[in-house]
C-alpha cells in the first residue's frame, strides 16, 4: 500500500492504470508476473465492490482525505468529531499536494499570530467546515 499510495497521492500516478499497480508491486518486492496475471482474473472482483459498498453505506466515507485541522489557541474548531469553537476549523479537502499544504500552514500561522482567524482571500480555501456551519446553524436555531 505505501508504494501504491506514494505512486498515487505523490507522484500523480492513477491507483486504477495497470502500469502504476505493477510498478507499485515492483517496488514492494512482489512477483509481477503473478500480480499481472492476477489483474487479469476477476478473482476477488466480488469482495472488492462488497467493500466499497460497506466503505459508503457502514462507514459513511464518501471522499478521502479530509483534514479538519483545528487551532484552539485562535478557537478555531471543527470538523466531524468536534465541538465546534467560535470559528470553523481549517479545512482540506482530497490529495493536495505540498504547495498547498504550505499555504495552508503560513495561513495558520499568521492566523495565531494575529490571535484571530483572519476570513479573507487567503483563508476562502480552507472554510469548507460543513458540520461547523450546521452545528452553528442549529444551536442558534434552539436558541431563539
């Protein structure tokens, strides 16, 4: 899995192309004749999409990654498993790549620097919090 994921998140190359899944398998040290022969079987097809159903109906995971990062020095918190604080959490969404990742991070920091989330330009990326927004919408709903 991590020559596959390094392949996949990395160095852009599809998880679903023949080639990236041999050359994966090269790398972990496994037989790549047998890996090609099997990728020519339906052998497991069956156990495959039964765990992609459960993947989406059981554990209700429709997209990878998501990163709610929160920041309680500033309160900002969020995401899916949190209370949320007085602003959303900063939020990513699917396989960035390290630019973005860079930007996010300067922007946290001048963020605790400022001692506030700062919602402008820069921040617009990272407010996706959805449960955040929910979570706001209903306490003041109950409250009024």
């Amino acid at each position: 899995m991590s020559a596959l994921n390094t392949r996949h998140f990395e160095q852009r190359q599809s998880a679903s192309e023949r080639a990236t899944l041999l050359d994966a398998a090269r790398a972990a040290g496994l037989d790549v004749a047998a890996a090609a022969a099997f990728l020519d079987t339906t052998e497991l097809r069956d156990n495959v999409w039964r765990s992609y159903g459960r993947t989406i109906r059981e554990l209700h995971i429709h997209s990878i990654p998501l990163f709610a990062l929160s920041v309680p020095q500033i309160d900002a918190v969020g995401g899916p498993f949190r209370t949320p604080g007085k602003h959303e959490a900063f939020v990513a969404r699917g396989s960035m790549d390290q630019e973005y990742f860079l930007a996010l991070f300067e922007t946290i920091l001048r963020d605790v620097r400022a001692g506030q989330r700062v919602y402008d330009a820069r921040a617009a990326p990272y407010r996706q919090d959805e449960w955040f927004s929910a979570r706001t919408r209903s306490a003041s709903t109950c409250s009024s």
